[in-house]
C-alpha cells in the first residue's frame, strides 16, 4: 500500500527519516478473509463469493485459536475480511477479542448491512478503521457489485458510520468500466466527510482475473494518479485533509517521486526517495500476509493459488517463519525479477510491484508486471528519470499534469 498523503506532507513538513531496528522476524498486517458468503456479485471479486454457504470454513473454535496465535506473534494490524464478513454469524465475537490483542483493527466491508445494530456493534468494539468499497456512483457501482441498490446501501453504511464517529473510508478499484466515477467518488469523500480514500489497481485474481480485459489502460492510471496528486496536495497544503492511498500497484510510487522532481526539484525529491526506500514497495510476504476462508495462508490476498500452511493444522506463526522457498524469494532485496522491473532504477523504491500479475500472464512470478505503467525513461531504463531526480532545478512553477498527455 503507498500512503500517497503520507508522503505528499513530507514535502511541506519534512519528518526524520524512519529507520527500523528489527529484532526477529517481521510481523506482517494480516488480512483473514472470514467467509466468502457475501450478498454482491462484484466483477472484479478475488475470493469468487456468492450468496451461499461454502464448505470447509474454518469453525469457531479454530478461528478463535488462530486468534490468539496472532497475538500472541504479535501481528501490528489485522484487518477482518470475507465474502463480506457481516455474513459471518461470530464476527463480532472474533472482534471483540481480537481488539485487546492488536494494534489497530480494520473492517473491510462493502458496505450494505453496516446499519442500525451492525453499525452499533462495530462502534463499540472499537475499530480503528471501516473500509467500505464503492466501485462507481449510483447505477455504475450497481453494475459493477451485480446488485440493484447496492450503491444506496453502502452510501448509508458510510453515514451511519460517521454518525457514531468511526474512521471511515472508501475503496475504489480502477477499471475502463468506472474510470469516470473517480472524480466524483472525491468530491463525495469531501461531502460525506470521509477520512481515508484507497484507490487499488485491478489484480487478476479470482473473477478479476476473468475479466482481467477490462483493466484500466496505461493512460487511464496514469490519468487517476495525476487526479490524486492533485486531491493530495491540496490537503498537504492547506485544504482540507483526505487520507489518500493506492494499492496494488507499486509504481505510483515512482510515478508520484518523478513529479516530485518535475515540481520541487531534485534535492526535495532525493529526500522524499530516501523514506519511499525505507518503504520498500512491494510487501507481499514479509509485510503482509492472508489467512484464507479455510484456514490456507498465502504471502498476500491474491495469491490463492500458492499455500504456505494451513492454520487448521499449524499455527501461523509458525508457517510465517518457517522455511518456504517462495517467502524466502519474496523476502529477498533485491528480488530476482526480469524485463523491464529486473532492468528498472527504482527496485528500491517499489520493490518489483505486483508479482500475482506477472504469474497469472506468464507462469512466473519473476517476469515484469504488464500494469507497469511508466515509460522506460521514468524507470531509468536510458538514465534520465534517475539525472531528472538529482539534477532538475525548483522553477517555482508548479507542474501541471495536463502536459503528460500534450
């Protein structure tokens, strides 16, 4: 996840640069898909959820004991999924003793039966956070979520939220076919007082990797990027403030450092690479970590087709700091990738990007991710981006997105 808002502030209030001292393995944000029961037929659904009961989910009784496995590992942040986890009958149950044993507890939700008691329960559980996933306004995000209604209910599952003061954001994935909402899912963030805005990039997962087709082009993210930058830095300098992050799509790092560059220079933009580095992209593996409906763990939500253990039989800790070769690859800086990422001046900085994408195209997950949307001279590739970022002067002239498409 790059924390677009994050980054935009240290231009205008610099920070210390954060160095990490870590002692044991690193413990990832696990997010548990609970149940993949769920009343929507989204398009883009990498769990494949349907309105029925799926067999084989973990018990009570063995989510529970994986409950306190995480705790006692000592995981920073688990944040409770499905299907839609609402369909799950204990979920309150799991998150009431979940909340002493983590740091910060999210809710991802679409949103439709987070009203009157559900919403009560949530407030006084006390979660950190409510992602709600909206895919379009009205009609648009009803097509895409394969149920009529299902935009009006989500948008009252986001009131109703800050009716009882919890932090609430939306969560939009970019296809051709709800491109044109971004604006407006903004300017309602804005009108609803929403917190946080998450725009993640299509993964080919799943039923999103059926309709892997409709992914946005290359211009069309690049297009969004430059609407967030935009949003991003209005509240970094003044206006009002939207937590805005982006998921799934690791060169929006590189792509916000090279405008860095473009509009404040290269000594700004040396800077603000140093704390991406620190970031380090690409998490899958050693930062983040999925638990499955069954109990399977794999090195992030999307890749359901590669299974490290099952918690039914082995505790999580345990498969997370065993001997896998794949989280042992995913783990290592820098990662053995080919094409254009084995080639890229920004490793560092995205740390490879998606990998699930380059396997499900190509059959390896070492081959160049194809949502890979900079040129080669912003990756470096004849030397330029990597001049631009330590050479280029502050004219005092903001930079204006439009010229990327002159």
């Amino acid at each position: 996840m790059f924390r677009l808002s994050e980054y935009m502030q240290q231009i205008v209030d610099p920070a210390p640069l954060r160095t990490r001292t870590r002692k044991g393995p690193v413990k990832p944000v696990v997010i548990w898909n609970l149940t993949r029961r769920c009343n929507l037929k989204c398009r883009h659904c990498y769990t494949v959820s349907a309105d029925v009961d799926f067999p084989g989910e973990l018990s009570h009784e063995q989510a529970m004991d994986t409950l306190e496995d995480l705790g006692r590992f000592g995981i920073p942040a688990l944040i409770l999924s499905g299907g839609e986890p609402l369909d799950r009958k204990d979920l309150f149950e799991i998150a009431q003793r979940a909340r002493p044993l983590v740091r910060m507890l999210a809710l991802s939700t679409n949103g439709t039966k987070l009203h009157g008691e559900a919403a009560d329960r949530v407030a006084e559980i006390g979660f950190d956070y409510v992602g709600i996933s909206i895919d379009g306004i009205g009609k648009t995000n009803d097509w895409f979520r394969g149920v009529e209604g299902a935009y009006r209910s989500a948008l009252r599952g986001v009131r109703e939220c800050k009716a009882r003061g919890i932090k609430v954001g939306l969560r939009f994935t970019l296809t051709e076919g709800n491109h044109e909402s971004l604006p407006d899912l903004l300017r309602l963030c804005d009108d609803e007082g929403v917190d946080k805005f998450y725009l993640s990039h299509l993964v080919y997962a799943g039923r999103g990797d059926k309709h892997r087709g409709e992914d946005a082009e290359h211009k069309r993210s690049r297009w969004a990027m430059d609407l967030l930058l935009d949003r991003a830095w209005q509240g970094a300098s003044g206006g009002r403030k939207l937590d805005i992050v982006t998921g799934n799509n690791d060169a929006d790092a590189v792509y916000f450092l090279n405008w860095v560059g473009e509009t404040f220079g290269g000594t700004t933009a040396a800077r603000i690479r140093e704390h991406l580095v620190a970031w380090g992209g690409n998490s899958s593996g050693l930062g983040v970590a999925n638990i499955d409906t069954l109990g399977n763990v794999h090195p992030d939500t999307y890749w359901s087709a590669y299974t490290i253990g099952s918690v039914k039989s082995t505790p999580f800790s345990e498969l997370w700091t065993g001997s896998d070769a794949m989280l042992a690859r995913l783990r290592t800086r820098p990662r053995p990738l080919k094409g254009r990422c084995g080639s890229c001046a920004f490793q560092s900085v995205c740390g490879g990007n998606t990998r699930i994408r380059a396997l499900q195209l190509t059959g390896d997950p070492w081959a160049e991710d194809p949502a890979c949307y900079l040129s080669d001279a912003e990756i470096g590739l004849d030397g330029a981006a990597v001049e631009r970022l330590t050479v280029t002067p502050f004219r005092g002239k903001r930079h204006d997105p439009a010229h990327r498409f002159a």
